[in-house]
C-alpha cells in the first residue's frame, strides 16, 4: 500500500514539475519576445534599422509568435517545441543583429520611422503585459497561445505596412485598429472569471 501511495505522489509532483516547467519555460519565452522588440524599436531609434529592415523582423516575428501560439494551445510546450523555438527565436536574433549592423542606416526622424518606432513600441508593451499576466497568474498558457496568435496578426500588419520601407499615416491606423482590439483581448483575458 505504501508502495501504490509512493508511486501515485511521484505521479502527481511530476505533473505539477511539469506544468511548473511549462510556465516557467513560456515565461522565458514572452520576456525574450519583449527583448527582441525593444532591439527592433532601438534600432528605429539610432538609424541603425530602415523602416523596412524593421518590418521584415516584425515578420520575422510574426512566425516565433505563431510558433508560440502553436506549442501553447494545448497548454504546455514539449521539449521538442521548445527546441524548434528557440532556433526560431535564436534565428531571430542573430537577423536582428545583422540588420542593426549593415551598412543600410534608417531616418528615426522620419515620419515613417517615428510611424514605425510607436507601433514597435505599443509590440513591446502588448508583450510584456502577457508576460506579467503570466508571472502573476491572471492568463493561463492556454490563454497566452491565443494572445500570441492576435499578437502574430499585429506583428504581420506591421510587416505588411512596412514592406515597402514607409509606414503611411492610413497604414498606421489600420495597424492602430489591431492594437488596439489586441489590448482590449489582452485585458479581458486577464481579467476574466477564470478561478487561478
């Protein structure tokens, strides 16, 4: 008998280790989000990004949000996932770096760029409320994988605007809209009846 009770709390402290890891590896995950996109918006700020420099690693973006979004919905993130994203993210990185320090420099006075700078900035901000939704409990990682999907959608609006290196004032509008309706998902998620 006290075999069986041994084996069942083994069981049990291994399912909760796991969902522990889980929260823990997602977090690192969201803060490594917010440390890329400050490296984006940066980069604006010093002319070392172009406005379309910025919007393919707001794609690039995009795709660690999707994968994200994907390993999450289920609610916990594998090992395998978890390698795959962090190549991704590591991928990421490394491109972040190669564009801040190419020869191609951006205005960061222009009004594309200070277009550009806002809405990589309200990225940082959307990211590190998921982020501390997550540390203090208020959003699940199931909830998180849905916020990371909206958050992937916002991401490629930036890109798409982007794209052709000016972020015109009705394109910042139409990526303004995505905030915003992000920020409203992000706040009702947090705040939700869901027991913690």
């Amino acid at each position: 008998m006290r075999i069986g009770s041994l084996s069942l709390a083994l069981v049990v402290a291994s399912t909760l280790s796991t969902g522990a890891f889980a929260e823990t590896v997602a977090t690192q995950d969201q803060q490594r989000d917010v440390n890329q996109q400050q490296r984006i918006e940066q980069g604006l700020k010093s002319g070392e990004l172009s406005t379309k420099e910025a919007g393919r690693l707001e794609r690039e973006q995009q795709h660690v949000d999707r994968m994200e979004a994907h390993d999450l919905k289920d609610g916990h993130v594998s090992a395998a996932e978890q390698r795959r994203l962090d190549q991704a993210q590591n991928a990421a990185s490394a491109d972040i770096y190669k564009q801040k320090h190419d020869a191609q420099e951006g205005n960061p006075n222009s009004a594309s760029s200070q277009r550009m700078q806002a809405d990589v900035q309200r990225n940082v901000n959307q990211q590190q409320r998921i982020q501390n939704g997550m540390e203090n409990g208020s959003l699940t990682n199931r909830e998180t994988a849905r916020l990371e999907a909206g958050q992937a959608h916002v991401d490629r609006k930036t890109a798409n605007a982007a794209a052709d290196g000016h972020v015109g004032p009705a394109e910042q509008r139409n990526i303004q809209r995505k905030e915003n309706q992000q920020s409203r998902v992000i706040y009702r998620k947090k705040h939700n009846a869901r027991p913690h």
